[in-house]
C-alpha cells in the first residue's frame, strides 16, 4: 500500500457511506493519533485499539461512527486527503488553512505531533496537512 492514510480516510468514508455503525481499520501510530483527534473533536462516538495478534501483526482500531440519532445524518459529512505521496503539502505556521471558516478541522503532521490546526498555531509550529473534515 502507497498511501496508508488515503486508505484509512477511504475506510471511513466507505463506512459511513454504508452506514455502518463501526469501522475496521489496520493500525500505525499516524492512524491512532488520528483517531484520537476525531475522537476529541466529536466526529466519532468511540474507538477501540486492539492489540497484534498471530493472525494480524499491525493490530487495528475499531472506529463507532457518529449519527444524529433522529434524522441519521452522520456527523462527518466529508473527509478529504490534501498532501498526497506525489504531491506533499506543507504549511507554515502563518499560512495553517482554515477549514470551513473554522466549522471544520485541518489534521498536521508537525514536529510536535499529529494536532489540528488549531493547536498548530497556539504551539506555533507548521508542517504537512494531512487531510481535512468537517
């Protein structure tokens, strides 16, 4: 696999389209960081790391997705990947984008960690932007 990332945004993406209320993802500490972020924002109810076994080395995450429990709209309504294998995208701290006015969240890969942009800017640090929700 080329791209880890684009295929665990796809995942979700595939989830929520089906809507299914948890989704089965291969693990890496990028995804987990990930995962925790949506967790944070609340764009996922839950998750759940399962540890490797002999059948499965990597270990995956177990993701419940968000419904609106009346009208069944799922709470993240897009996932979009920015920087890509062939084209990295990279922001410095100045130029962080803001998704949606701020209605959304940019997910960095910085120096300090995977944050939003959001806290990028408080720890004034830039770095590549991963994807984009809301």
């Amino acid at each position: 696999m080329t791209d880890p990332i684009a295929d665990y945004l796809t995942r979700l993406r595939n989830a929520i389209n089906a809507n299914h209320r948890v989704a089965e993802i291969p693990s890496s500490k990028m995804k987990r960081e990930m995962t925790k972020i949506l967790f944070e924002k609340g764009y996922i109810l839950s998750y759940k790391f399962e540890d490797a076994s002999a059948s499965d080395p990597q270990g995956t995450i177990k993701i419940a997705l968000k419904y609106h429990p009346v009208t069944k709209i799922p709470a993240i309504r897009t996932l979009s990947r920015v920087s890509k294998p062939g084209l990295r995208k990279y922001s410095h701290v100045a130029n962080i984008p803001r998704v949606i006015n701020g209605l959304g969240i940019a997910i960095l890969s910085t120096s300090k960690g995977v944050m939003t942009g959001k806290e990028a800017r408080r720890e004034n640090v830039g770095g590549e932007v991963l994807c984009y929700v809301y």
